[in-house]
C-alpha cells in the first residue's frame, strides 16, 4: 500500500509539472484577449471550440480621435488568433501601441480582406454539411460573430486581457414540427426542410458589425440542418442562418420534403439582425391542411 501511495504521489506531481511547463508565457507588451461568446449558442456549440480561429483588427488614437478602421495601414491588420482549449494565439504577437486603441473582431477568419464598409459574403445554401477538419460545416460557417472594445490601453506592466463580447450579425431560423389532430405517422430521418425565397448574399461593415441584403441579390433556397436529440420535443427541430432582410409580399417560404409528400407554407417576414425566429409546424395527414405559428420566440439571439 505505501508504495502505491509512494507511486500515485510521484505521478500526480510529474503530471502537475507537465501541466506547468506548458502554460503560455506573455511578453509584458503584448496583448491578449479575453474572448467571450454570445449569450446564446453558437452553429455548434455554447462556446468556441479548440481550433477556431478569429481576425483581429486594431487602431490607435489620433488624440482624442479614434482613427478609422481601414483595409490595410490599421495598427494590427486582420490577425488571425486561434483558440487551442484554452489560450488565444495569434500568428504573430500583438503588441500594445502608445496611446488608446479600438480593437475589432470578427468569426470566422477570412484570409484576405477586400472592403471594410462593404465586404460580400454568402451565408451556406446547404447548412446540412458537417464540419471536415478545419472547414468548418454550412451552418457555422454562416454564423458571423463580431466584436469590438472601445478605448483600450496598456494599463500597467501586466496589463489586462482586452475583453472582446461576441454578437451574432445574422439572423437564426428554428423550426419545430409537431404532430397535427390527424398524423398518425412518423417523420422520416432523411426528410428535408427548405426556406425559399430569401437572399443567401450579405454585406459585412467589420467597423460596425451590421449585416445587410446585397441588394442586387437573387432569391434562392437554403437546406436547413436537423438538430440533434433536441430536449423536450415533439418531433424533429430545423435550424438555419439567414441575412437579415424583409419580404413583405407572400410567397412561398417554408417546405417540408419527406421524399413521398412535401409541406409548403407561405408567409412574409422581417428578419433582423441578431434575432432568433422561431416556427412551429403542425403536420397532417394532408399537406393542404398544414398549420404555421410563429410561437413567442422573436428575440435577441445574443
């Protein structure tokens, strides 16, 4: 017994200094980041997983005057930061400039930057896809997270973490389906929800974070991803990303496919930005009699 106690006491040490011969040391001038995620949940996950990776932007001062954020010439250009678990770690070290700064991010990285006020992007017309190493899926590749921290500066010699609160900059689409008075049937697995008609084309301002329709746009369909085991459900739960915009003519919005027979539902909607939309599905045994709600759920996704 004493020399198990002996060896377990041994091994519990060496693992504590395996533990602290790999903590990250900081160099007193450079900046680190205190990264938090939105309130709500992410495409995958309720935080950031290891392997994520963000772009950081940061200017300094003129004074009193914050300088604005460019393309290229800013203090630090389009960093790209990676989570291991644990830590932040930039490619190359972010260091403090003299003088006050205005730092932004943004989620997920893109390599290269072509306009601050008017960057193009698509959100994935097939959210089914899962992530394959670094590539992220369709869904969480469409979840654009922005943040920015206002008037930061080097406060001491160990200075403080620069404190970096997420927001969704998209909107989020759930949809429930549950059973109507007459389906006696069950949902097919390989089964199918569609939304038609909205535009899958945004612009991106990375100095305000605001997503907006490309307005010469065409409207397309998106393949919404099935939720897995969702908690206290009546049947399957959809869920998609979208841009913000607004439709206010009816017209073909939500379809369900089971392969045999298809569910369509027209509606208008206003998608705002950082909103959470939820849609309520009852099934029947005839696809003329479906019924959609829009259940109390119009809220802040962040």
């Amino acid at each position: 017994m004493k020399k198990i106690l002996i060896a377990a006491i041994t091994l519990s040490v060496a693992l504590v200094s395996c533990q602290k011969e790999t903590v990250r040391s900081f160099d007193s001038n450079e900046m680190r980041l205190d990264v938090r995620f939105p309130g709500a949940t992410k495409a995958t996950a309720t935080n950031f997983e290891p392997g994520d990776c963000i772009g950081v932007f940061s200017t300094v001062y003129d004074g009193e005057t914050p300088r604005p954020l460019q393309v290229s010439g800013n203090w630090i250009n389009n960093e790209a930061v990676t989570y291991d678990g644990t830590d932040w770690t930039p490619a190359r070290k972010m260091i403090w400039a003299e003088g006050t700064q205005d730092v932004y991010a943004y989620y997920p990285y893109i390599g290269t930057v072509s306009s601050i006020e008017e960057f193009s992007f698509s959100v994935a017309l097939d959210q089914t896809t899962e992530k394959n190493g670094s590539v992220l899926g369709g869904y969480e590749a469409s979840d654009i997270l922005w943040a920015k921290a206002e008037a930061v500066s080097k406060s001491s010699d160990v200075p403080e973490p620069v404190t970096l609160n997420f927001k969704h900059a998209c909107a989020k689409v759930i949809i429930k389906l549950i059973p109507g008075e007459d389906f006696s049937g069950t949902f097919p697995d390989d089964a199918q929800m569609l939304i038609h008609n909205t535009v899958p084309e945004g612009v991106l301002d990375f100095s305000t974070g605001s997503v907006s329709k490309y307005m010469f746009g065409e409207a397309k369909t998106i393949k919404c991803h099935r939720v897995q085991n969702p908690a206290d459900a009546e049947g399957p739960v959809y869920e998609a990303i979208v841009i913000p915009q607004r439709i206010d003519s009816r017209r073909p919005f939500l379809e369900y496919n089971t392969g045999k027979i298809s569910y369509l539902a027209e509606d208008t909607y206003n998608f705002r930005p950082g909103h959470c939309y939820t849609y309520t599905m009852a099934i029947s045994s005839s696809p003329e009699q479906i019924v959609v709600s829009i259940g109390g759920s119009i809220e802040g996704w962040d």
